[in-house]
C-alpha cells in the first residue's frame, strides 16, 4: 500500500532585525507614549535529516527512539524461554541495542536488537508503539517498495520499518487525547518476536529516499 498523503512543508525560519536598543523591545524612532511592538516565536526548525537517538532505561528492558525531540517510538522488551514469557531480569540477561546509520544525504539508520545472556532457543520479544505527536494521528501502516512492515509519520517524514525474519504484528488503537475530555486518537502499536530484531529509521524519507 503506498503513501496516501504527502508531508508538511515545513515553514522557512522567520528573519528578524535587530532594530531596538540594547535591553528594549521599542524601535529606536517611536515617541515615548508609543506602545512596544510585540515580538513573534520564531518558526520551530524542521528535525534534522540524521538519525534518531537511542536510549535505554536503568533496567535494561525498555528503549525508545528519539527524534527531533519527539520520542518517535518506544517498546519494551522481553524473552521467551521454555514457551513461557520472562522478563530480561528474570532470565539473567539485559537489553543489548547497537545503532548505526550509513549515508550523507539519503540517511539510513540500523537498530539491532538482542539480550546479552540469553540462551540457545531464547527468542526475544519486543512490544511498543508509536506515540502521538502534537496530539495529531501522525503514523499509518504502510509497506515500502521491500514489501517490509513500516509506520510512516506524515507531518515529520521519516518511517521506521523491521527486516524479515521476525514474526511482526502492527494495529492501531485508540487512546485518549491528554487534557481532552472524552476525545481520542489513534497510535500504531508495533509487536515482533525472533531470535534478533532489527529496525531501520529512515528520515526526510519522501524528501530523499523516494523522490518521485
């Protein structure tokens, strides 16, 4: 399924000019009962065409990808060992997350996976979601040209996708808007099992890596 919406342009950062004294918001030929002129926030910058940043928690159990300081995706991680769901403490082993991105212009970021100290026949589990963003439905289920299971962020242009190998899962479900009474809105919850997983985090994807 292809994209079906294309991604905000982004606004182009607002010029200022430095026309008021020292310590003043006046201009330097108003009259003294004049009222100041009131300044604007500037226009936010878009996220940078680089790769997410990847943290994990004290416990080792969960991570998260950060992304023009929007969290983009997080999850949590656990092992299945004799048919039975175990949390990494309880298996003696922790979370193992190597990250690195190829590309100048056309970013391409490998997110790999694993548990140090599982043992043959682990297999590892992975259960998250991509959050809402702005309080706006962001995300859709889509394919890219691999046919591989992907979220696409529409307003902010990247996708996150997860090699073959795994047994994937994507749904979306609604939750509710923070502060809003009675109103939802939709995520995507991501869910993988396999012996590894891996992620790739491509942004300004339309922008670069399917310039049509």
């Amino acid at each position: 399924m292809g994209v079906s919406a294309r991604p905000a342009l982004y606004a182009e950062q607002a010029k200022t000019e430095d026309i008021c004294p020292l310590g003043s918001n006046k201009r330097a030929d108003m009259q003294p009962n004049d009222e100041p002129i009131p300044t604007s926030n500037p226009t936010p910058e878009p996220p940078p065409n680089g790769p997410a940043k990847v943290s994990t928690d004290n416990k080792k159990e969960r991570f998260k990808l950060d992304y023009g300081g929007e969290i983009v995706f997080q999850a949590g991680v656990k092992l299945i060992r004799d048919d039975k769901s175990t949390s990494l403490r309880d298996a003696v082993a922790r979370l193992f997350v190597v990250s690195k991105f190829d590309g100048w212009d056309v970013v391409t970021q490998t997110i790999r996976i694993a548990a140090v100290g599982s043992l043959p026949g682990d297999i590892l589990t992975i259960d998250g979601h991509c959050p809402i963003i702005d309080d706006t439905v962001v995300t859709e289920i889509l394919c890219d040209e691999a046919q591989l299971p992907c979220v696409y962020c529409v307003s902010h242009d990247w996708l996150l996708s997860i090699d073959p190998g795994p047994t994937t899962a994507l749904a979306v479900e609604d939750v509710p808007v923070k502060g809003t009474a009675d109103v939802t809105a939709q995520r995507i919850t991501v869910a993988a099992t396999g012996p590894e997983i891996i992620l790739r985090f491509r942004p300004y994807y339309r922008q670069r890596h399917r310039q049509e």
